[in-house]
C-alpha cells in the first residue's frame, strides 16, 4: 500500500483554505449582525422614549441623523442624544 503524501498534502492545504475563507466570510456577517440588533433594540426604545415622554416633553425628533445615529449606537446613542438636547436646550 503507498500513500501518496502529495495527495494528503493537497487535502490538508484545501481543508486550510477553506477554513480561512470562511473565516473571512463569516467576520462582515457578525458585524451586519451586531448593528441590525443595535438598530432593532435602539429604534424599539427610541419609540418607547418618544411614546412616554411625549407626556412629559422628553422625546427625540426622528430623522435620518437621529436613526442613523441609533441605528449604530444602539441605546448609548439615545442617551448621547438625550444630554446633547438637554446641553444646546440650555
């Protein structure tokens, strides 16, 4: 019986490579991940906080700044966003 050890090494080469690339794959997917879970948690509360402090006269105005800011941060972005309105509001 001969084993062909350029054979194994080819296998073991190939099983390598694909590990790699998938591992490289797989990075972006987590990152897309984490801020579709940051935006979907942020823009929950983000409605909760507009919805209650609506009551009160805490709410945060919704734009395309305000939710991109949410959408990465996530719920420090809303409480960033609460101590600027409360700073420039004087």
């Amino acid at each position: 019986m001969h084993i062909d050890y350029a054979a194994v090494l080819a296998y073991a080469f190939g099983l390598l490579m694909l590990y790699v690339v998938g591992r490289v794959l797989i990075m972006p997917l987590k990152i897309v991940l984490k801020l579709v879970y940051n935006a979907l948690i942020g823009g929950i509360v983000l409605l909760i906080l507009n919805f209650v402090g609506g009551y009160i006269g805490l709410y945060i105005a919704l734009n395309p700044i305000t939710a991109l800011l949410v959408g990465f941060l996530g719920v420090p972005g809303i409480i960033m966003l609460l101590i600027l309105k409360y700073i420039l509001a004087g």
